[in-house]
C-alpha cells in the first residue's frame, strides 16, 4: 500500500513538472509576428486597429496577455516570404484541403456572408452550381470560398480578378456575368464609388456558405503547431468568458 501512495507521488510530480516545462516554454515563445495583406473591411493597412478582423484577433490574443506585431505586406509575399519565418502566422484565411497540405490552420475566427455578385437586371435563382453553366463567373485569383467550392469549380467557365475593385468593373462592363465574393467586401467597395451602388447586388445562394476565416502558420515551420495550439486556447478562453 504504501509504494503505492509513493509511485502516485511520483506520477503526480512528473506530471506537473511537465506542465510546468510546458508553461515556461510556452512564456518563452518570441513575440508572435502576424502578416497580413489589405482586405477592408476586415483587415485595413490605413487605419490598422480598425479591421474588423484585426480587432476580433487581437482582443484574443489581449485576453491571453499576448501582444503580437501587426506586419502589413503584399498578400503574395506573406505566403511566399513572411510565413516562412520563425514566429510568422497569418489570418483571414479560408481552408481547403490543398491548403492544409502545407499550412496549419486555426479554429475559426469569424465567418463571413459570400455570394454573387450580379448586375441589377439578373433575375435568376441559383440553387446549384449546374445553373452557372450557362455564365462567365469572376473568381478572386489565389481566394478560396471553402472545399465545397473547390469540388465544383470546374462544372463552369471561370474568369479571375485579383481585387473585388476588378471584379465589379469586369461585371458593369459586362465581361463577365457575375462574380463568388464577399458581401462585406463588397459593400465596402461599393461604399466609395456610390455611382455604382444601384447598378449591381448581392445574391445569397445556398451553393456558397458562409467561409470561415481562421489564422495560418506554415508546417515547416517548427513552432507552427504551437502557436495554433496556444491561439487556440486563447479563442475557447474567449468565447467562453
């Protein structure tokens, strides 16, 4: 009997030595660096902590008693330089299954309303993807709007832009017959060219759900899952309280 209570001692005590190591490990992780492109209104190079995006993650990150550094750059350097470095992370960012190849992603952060965009004399119903056959469809060049999406995209004709600005100007020129984006994106768009407000809408449509935006970090990189982990407890922290 008294081994026993002894070898539990000893379990016990391993145990939290291993908590322990892991907490001063974890406390001694260098400042988080997150990259990031503009993307109003959810992320926004001109006015930094007015994102609202930006907010909803740092709030979660505040709210562990971390403060990561903001790092504005083009969204291609981000995935082709910025992540590649230790203590890089990124978030905005919709998965798929090609993407979880080399990227590690977050619990959701926030989701976000996609549909079509169309000019203000379509009158369609779309239900299913079989029904864009018949359309030239604007797509974001390198976006992604979930798995669901990448099964079906090649059952229609597909043009892509780089920014939703191209996607709408492809649309009212009529080079395109409707384009996948954000509705909050667009609006934000649409907020500063009024004179286009009333020339096209949004559509909802049950083929698009809505994405879930999550933050990143490269697999190559060795404190990658670690960090995910640790933002993860910092999202179920906050969500919980």
């Amino acid at each position: 009997m008294g081994f026993q209570v002894y070898w539990i001692q000893i379990k016990a005590w391993l145990l939290l030595s291993l908590l322990s190591s892991w907490s001063v490990a974890s406390e001694q992780l260098p400042q988080v660096t997150l990259a990031v492109g503009d993307w109003p209104p959810y992320i926004t190079q001109a006015k930094p902590g007015e994102g609202r995006l930006t907010r909803e993650v740092f709030d979660i990150y505040r709210s562990a008693g971390l403060e990561p550094r903001l790092l504005f750059d083009s969204w291609q350097n981000v995935t082709r330089v910025q992540l590649k470095k230790p203590h890089h992370l990124s978030f905005g960012w919709v998965d798929n299954e090609m993407r979880k190849q080399k990227w590690l992603f977050s619990k959701p952060i926030m989701k976000t309303p996609v549909g079509l965009w169309v000019r203000s004399d379509f009158d369609q119903i779309i239900t299913k993807y079989s029904q864009l056959n018949s359309y030239l469809v604007g797509v974001g060049q390198n976006y992604s709007y979930g798995q669901r999406f990448e099964d079906n995209k090649d059952r229609f004709r597909r043009a892509e832009f780089v920014e939703e600005g191209e996607g709408f100007r492809l649309l009212i020129k009529g080079r395109i017959d409707v384009f996948i984006g954000d509705e909050a994106v667009g609006k934000y768009f649409l907020s500063r060219h009024k004179n286009w407000q009333k020339r096209v809408y949004f559509l909802e449509t049950p083929i698009l759900e809505k994405t879930r935006l999550h933050m990143i970090c490269e697999k190559t990189n060795p404190d990658c899952q670690h960090h995910v982990q640790r933002f993860n407890q910092a999202l179920d922290n906050y969500r919980s309280r």
